[in-house]
C-alpha cells in the first residue's frame, strides 16, 4: 500500500475514533476529507455544523473492538 493511501487510512481511523465520546462540531474535526469519506461511507451524519456515529458507526467500531456493547 502506498504511504498516502496508508495515511488517508489513519486519518479517517482517527477521525472515526473521535466519535467515541459523542458528537464533534464541524470545526474540530481532524480532517475534513476523512470525515468526507466517513459521511459517504454512511459511519457518520452531519447537522448543522456537527457530526455523530450512525448505527452502522457505532456497530463497526464494536466490530473493530473500540467500543463495548
């Protein structure tokens, strides 16, 4: 795997993980474009400035071991 890809990978696993505590306004996000791919791979939703966890977020990081059931 190429670096930028492998980086492109982390940025979106450490925007995803940011999740954890609950929703983030649009300003603190770690990358715009990770959080890009995040919205259209359906992990997260967006509201007026803020984003959280969709189900298929919160089960995916239960699945990766990020969060307890």
């Amino acid at each position: 795997m190429e670096p930028t890809m492998q980086f492109k990978i982390s940025r979106t696993l450490e925007q995803l993980l940011c999740f954890r505590d609950g929703p983030i306004f649009d300003g603190d996000c770690v990358s715009k474009e990770a959080r890009d791919r995040l919205e259209a791979s359906g992990l997260i939703f967006r509201v007026n400035g803020y984003q959280s966890l969709t189900e298929k977020g919160v089960n995916y990081l239960i699945d990766l071991e990020y969060l307890n059931q």
